[in-house]
C-alpha cells in the first residue's frame, strides 16, 4: 500500500488535485493501492488513515517538494509511532522529473520569449536543507530552460532556509531589466500558497504541478525506493 501523505489545506480545488495526482499514480500503475492522507486540516488525517490500513503493509511517502519540519520530522515520527512497521519514503523534490512537470508548466502559461526570466516560488521554509532544495530545484528548471532561474519564498520568515520573498524576487528581476517575469508555481495543488504566487505582482504565474504525468511516476518511484532500501537491508541468509 503505498500512503501519500499531503500537507492538507483548507481548499476544495487543493484536496481534488491531490487526489487527482493520485489517480494518476494508480493509472500508471493500477496494481499497486493507493491511499491518502494529510498531515493537518484536510480529511482523511495520517493517524485515521493509517488506523484504517489495519496491519497491511504500507509505504508512506510525502507529497512534500523538499526537506523540512513536515517531511523529515513530523511525519515519519507520527508513522513510526503508530505503524512502526511501515516504511517511509523521501519527499518528492528535488528531482529532475519535477523540473520536466514545471517546464510543462511554463510552456501552458504561454512560454518564454527573449529577455523573460523565470522565478521558481517555492513554499518556503525555516529549515536551511528546505532552501537548498528550493535552490537545487530551480538549478534543474534553469537547465531544462535553458536560462537562470533564481528562487523566491511564498511564505516569509526568517531563517537559513527562508529565503527572498517572492514579490521582492519578482521586484529585482524587473528591475534588473527583465522583459516580463514568469513565476513557475513549485506548489503541488491550489490553495494559499498559490494564491500568495498569483499576487506577487509576476507578469504570468503558472498552474501548480498538480496531476502531471512526471509527478506521479516520481511518487511511485518513492514508493519503489523505499520497498527496494528495505530489502538491500535485510540480512543476508
């Protein structure tokens, strides 16, 4: 069973993409179950769902872009103290395939002309392996499109992983001559924080990663990571 466990938001459109995603997962692969589950405000919550698999094997994987308190912490720790059976996989980001799935993106939002620049919004986080991954991430974009791609934060704080803030991100582009900037959405699925990259004041803002194809074979490739560092650590007869 393989357990996607999403951050959870309050808006209907965020959830539908979510399980969306998921549907695609089990297109790709319709052999292997899939569940769902959110860390906080959406239904079904991790402990109900994991309550409701009984002792059926299960994989849980985060629907997270990149490292911080929800992926390397929360999450695996209420895992592992309700099913610490179960085996748990690494957020999604950063990978090349989300790079092709926001290049996807660029393209649906009308693509880029000369002297455009792109800005990758990431959520943002406090945790400074969280901004690497940020930056790592746009590092891939910037290679699939073939111009630099710098980041900004959606959510602002402080902290080593915190980040520019997407609107002064957006600001300093332009100012620095920038035809039109692009933001290139690095969220899953609608909501706030998508709201928040539709104001930052970009020129065309794209659609969250959502259901894309490259997103649900990278989940689904989690999965098999997880299963296949298992077996590597079984002791050999």
């Amino acid at each position: 069973m393989l357990l996607a466990v999403a951050h959870g938001t309050r808006s209907a459109a965020g959830v539908a993409a979510v399980r969306a995603l998921l549907a695609r997962a089990r297109a790709l692969r319709p052999w292997v179950p899939v569940a769902e589950a959110y860390a906080e405000i959406a239904a079904p919550r991790l402990e109900d769902a994991l309550g409701a698999l009984g002792g059926r094997p299960v994989v849980a994987v985060p629907l997270l872009l990149a490292r911080g308190y929800h992926a390397l912490v929360d999450i695996p720790g209420r895992v592992e103290r309700l099913r610490p059976d179960a085996l748990r996989g690494r957020p999604l980001g950063p990978h090349p395939l989300l790079a092709d799935a926001l290049a996807a993106r660029v393209r649906a939002a009308g693509g880029l002309g000369p002297g455009d620049a792109v800005v990758l919004a990431a959520a943002g986080s406090a945790d400074p392996a969280g901004g690497a991954d940020a930056r790592t991430a746009a590092r891939l974009l910037g290679r699939r499109l073939r111009r630099p791609v710098v980041c900004g934060s959606v959510v602002g704080g402080s902290g080593a992983g915190a980040g520019t803030p997407l609107p002064a991100a957006v600001a300093a582009l332009r100012a620095g001559g920038a035809r039109r900037v692009v933001a290139a959405s690095y969220l899953l699925a609608p909501g706030f924080f998508q709201d928040r990259v539709a104001a930052s004041g970009a020129d065309a803002v794209t659609a969250p990663l959502g259901a894309h194809d490259a997103v649900a074979r990278l989940l689904l490739r989690r999965y098999d990571e997880a299963r296949l560092g298992a077996c590597a650590a079984l002791p050999v007869p």
